[in-house]
C-alpha cells in the first residue's frame, strides 16, 4: 500500500511509537444520547447537547492518554477534541448518523455543513471516516449508489491529502435479526465480500473498519457460546483467514456494539 507524505503525516499521528492504530470511538450520537437518557432516568429529548458534549470530554480525557487516536464527531465532540491527550490524533466522523428511513437500503448521507476542508483545516482531523450500512446482497441499485457515495468521499480525501477510513456494518435486507442464528450464518459471506468490494483501488480508501466476519455467539466451544451451531471453531478460523485474504487494505476490527466477553472472544479467534 502506497500512501502520499501528506496522509502518511496524518497516519503517523493516529498511530503509537510500534506503529499500531490503537485509537478509542467516542463519534456515537443517537446511541449515546439514548444510553444517556437511560441512566439518568429521562426522556431522550432531555439529553442536552451540554451533556453529551459533556460524557464525550470526560471520555477523552480519561482514555487518551492510553490510546494513539480519539474518533469523535463535529456536531457535540469537538469539545473534547481539544481536550484529548499530546499523543492522541484525532479522527473525525463525516456522515450523518444514523440512515434514510424513508426507503429501502439503509442508504447514507452526509453532515450537511461539514466538508472534508472543513474537517482538515478548521477542526483539525488526521483522518475522515465515514460508516455505511452495506451487504454485497443488496439490490444493485441501492448498492450503486453507495459505491458512487464511497468514491465521492475517496476523491475529497485525496484532494485534501487526508487519511479515509471507511467503515461498513452488515445488515439484512429482508429485515432479519443482525444477532440472530440466520444472520450469522450469512455473516461471513456479507463482511468478506464487503472487504472485497472496499479494497478497490477505485474507492481510495486507505484504512477499513470492519466486523468480525463470525458470531461468537454461535460458535462451538466458544466461551459466550449460546447456540445453536453455526459454524465450528476451525470453520470460524477460516473464516477468520478467507476475509483477511481479500482485504488489500489495513483494516481494524469493530465491536459492533456485542458485549465486552464477545468481543474479547472474537478478538481471541481473530489473533
């Protein structure tokens, strides 16, 4: 992989003295604020944008100092961008939350008055990244249309010499549950090809955000192993293999918003 001075600048100001991307996400918006109203006993409405600017700063500056970059969002987290440690570069999110729920392919959109320009020059980012909903089984109309919205993005980081880490989260179609056993036996085909598509010299993406391409729900013998069986553990691990064989690009690996011990078990088949 090929990287010109400039993003190369800004890679090394994500990364720690090995090299590694250890970065912390705190761009959450809805969920947060949802998660925000739940623990404090209100409505979702009353979460204040004070308080989340609020939550984001005190992440910040407590995890900072232990990680090599923050991903945080223009609409509540610049406040604590300023807040972060010497050592943390700063990523910062691009697209709306959330999706278009007034048709059908969970398409995406952008924050409307927020530029890649305005990302780099104003607010300071060593990276843009912009999350899609994305399943290769879609209609390829609906999937057209996100590779022409992933190539527009590609093309303003290049013009503005800025690292675009792209991240996609599987879903269903046909409405189905992303946690169900049905899903996670199509999951390993859904985030291989996505890797597979992204990776594409066309897009210009220069780091992947990706799901494990297995459930360790449905795991044999894995430690949050709940049934029933979807694959094996050495069918996992291949899995594993097959979806890291495809990718021409780094890539990190999400949680996903999956439970501490599911994450940390599918981290353990991932090493």
């Amino acid at each position: 992989m090929s990287l010109s001075p400039g993003k190369l600048r800004h890679m090394d100001a994500l990364s720690n003295k090995a090299g590694v991307i250890a970065a912390a996400a705190m761009d959450q918006r809805g969920s947060l604020a949802k998660s925000l109203a739940t623990a404090k006993g209100v409505s979702q409405k009353e979460v204040t944008d004070q308080m989340m600017q609020e939550f984001k700063t005190a992440v910040t500056r407590i995890l900072t100092p232990h990680a090599s970059a923050i991903l945080l969002d223009p609409e509540w987290g610049l406040p604590a961008a300023k807040a972060r440690a010497k050592n943390a570069g700063l990523l910062l999110a691009y697209e709306n939350s959330g999706y278009d729920n007034t048709q059908p392919g969970r398409l995406p959109d952008l924050l409307p008055h927020i530029s890649v320009k305005r990302l780099k020059e104003d607010m300071g980012a060593d990276a843009v990244k912009i999350l899609i909903y994305y399943t290769p089984f879609d209609d390829a109309k609906v999937n057209d249309i996100k590779h022409a919205f992933v190539e527009r993005i590609g093309a303003e980081c290049e013009t503005y010499d800025i690292p675009f880490f792209l991240e996609f989260v599987g879903y269903d179609p046909q409405g189905g549950d992303e946690k169900g056993f049905e899903y996670a036996q199509k999951k390993p085909a859904i985030v291989t090809g996505s890797m597979e598509e992204f990776s594409k010299p066309q897009y210009k993406v220069d780091v992947l955000k990706v799901e494990v391409p297995v459930n360790a729900n449905y795991v044999v013998g894995s430690s949050v192993f709940k049934g029933p069986a979807a694959y094996t553990r050495a069918e996992a691990l291949d899995y594993f293999r097959k979806a890291a064989s495809v990718a021409k690009k780094p890539f990190i690996y999400l949680s996903a918003g999956v439970s501490n011990a599911q994450f940390i078990e599918s981290l353990g088949m991932a090493a």
